[in-house]
C-alpha cells in the first residue's frame, strides 16, 4: 500500500512542565514560547501544513488552555487544529494513545512529533519507506556533531532499527523525536501507563520483530529544551521561512 501525506494526521506532544525553562516563562507551557511573533508550536503545525499535512492533534497538558485559547482564536489557515488536554502525566506514547482516542479521529498512519523542536525532513519521502509491506513504523533521525544532550539512534546497514543508545558524546545520528507508525502497529503498543515511546515502546516492538526503519537526513534541527537554546530560535525560524506555510 502506498501512503500519501494527505492520509495522515499529525499528533503535537506539548504536555511537558519545561522545567528547566520555567522559570523564564512561568505562565506559558514550553511549546507556547513566542518565536518571530508566534508561538513556537504554531511554527510546528505551519511546516506541517507546507509538508501537505492538514490534521492536527495537539495533545498539552501543563496551562492546556493556554494552547487550545490560542488556536481558537487565531486558527491557521487551511488546518484542521484539534487541541486535547491530557488529563493525567501519560509519558509521551501514553499521552499520544489518549490524544488519538479523545480525538476520535480515524487515520491511515500516525506522525507523531514534539511541540518544542523542529526538524525539516522531508515527510513525503520518508513516508516512502511504510510502502514496504514489512515495514510497520518509521523514526527520524538527524545527524549533529555532539550526541551528548540527546540519545543516540542505532540502525542496520538498510536502515532497520536496531536500538536507542543513551546520551554520550561525539558525532552521531540522534532520535528526533518525530515517528510515523501504521495504525496496526498502534494496537501492538504495551497496554501500561505511564508509556514512554523511548523506554517502552520501542524496545518492546523491536523484541516482537516488528520493523521499524530509520530515516536520518542533515537537515536543520533545533530543541528549545534549554534557555541557550531558546536564544537560537529566532534566528533558526528567520533563516527556514520557506519551510512554513
């Protein structure tokens, strides 16, 4: 089966305290940090929507109504923004299972990304791997020069999924944080919560030999986690204006 951009829909994870930030935006939830006049996570949903893809699902839990006031009252154009509060700390593949289930919304496969970074990968060419039959899930990775901050991604020669390492230095291919799963691939997720998609779910769908492929592109990636970080941001979204729609 080939899958197109236009039968996916996104899921947004902004659910996170940002403590280590919090203190610099005490009334805001870290996605919401204004960036170049807009909220950092509108810039997510703005590339989604200049990839082709126009359902969105924000699942927020930290100030909830901070995100969701926010689109309701300035919608973005052409995309469908359905914010759901999560009502209890889920981790990140809980807090996704509860998004899609509040949602009540059917989908051919599922990209899931953070509120709080960006990567410009190509959505429509990495969809191309879940053409394969035998392929089940897909992660993005991107290649940066220190490892250390983030976990490192391992995969085969073809690009299969081996395993998520810990943080460690040096040059490498680190997890983005961004997955694209096929709807029966979901209904193979543990059934526990807490469910981090890092600790549980990955390791237990690759001990059940389902195939996950990696895709990891050069492209300009940034996390906002840290205050550093934050000082970058506005020039990363100046200089990838062409990214947004």
């Amino acid at each position: 089966m080939k899958y197109s951009l236009e039968g996916v829909t996104a899921v947004i994870l902004a659910g996170g305290l940002g403590t280590r930030i919090q203190a610099l935006y005490p009334n805001l939830p870290k996605p919401m940090i204004p960036v170049c006049g807009r909220p950092f996570v509108e810039w997510v949903v703005r590339y989604l929507a200049k990839q082709g893809i126009h359902r969105t699902i924000i699942s927020s839990g930290y100030l909830a109504e901070v995100v969701s006031r926010h689109f309701e009252s300035q919608p973005v154009k052409e995309v469908q923004v359905q914010c759901v509060s999560e009502m209890t700390p889920q981790g990140t593949a809980g807090g996704f299972l509860e998004a899609i289930a509040r949602a009540q919304t059917a989908s051919d496969c599922w990209l899931v990304l953070n509120g709080d970074s960006l990567i410009f990968a190509d959505l429509g060419t990495a969809l191309g791997a879940l053409s394969d039959d035998s392929v089940e899930g897909l992660v993005i990775g991107v290649t940066v020069p220190d490892t250390s901050r983030y976990g490192r991604i391992i995969c085969s020669q073809s690009g299969r999924l081996i395993r998520f390492e810990e943080k460690q230095p040096g040059k490498g291919a680190i997890n983005a944080g961004v997955y694209v799963f096929k709807e029966q691939l979901v209904n193979r997720f543990p059934a526990t919560r807490p469910l981090s998609f890092e600790k549980d779910v990955f390791p237990r769908l690759l001990v059940d030999s389902h195939v996950i492929q990696t895709n990891v592109t050069q492209t300009p990636f940034l996390d906002i986690g840290t205050p550093d970080s934050i000082v970058l941001a506005e020039d990363f979204i100046e200089q990838n204006k062409n990214q947004f729609a």
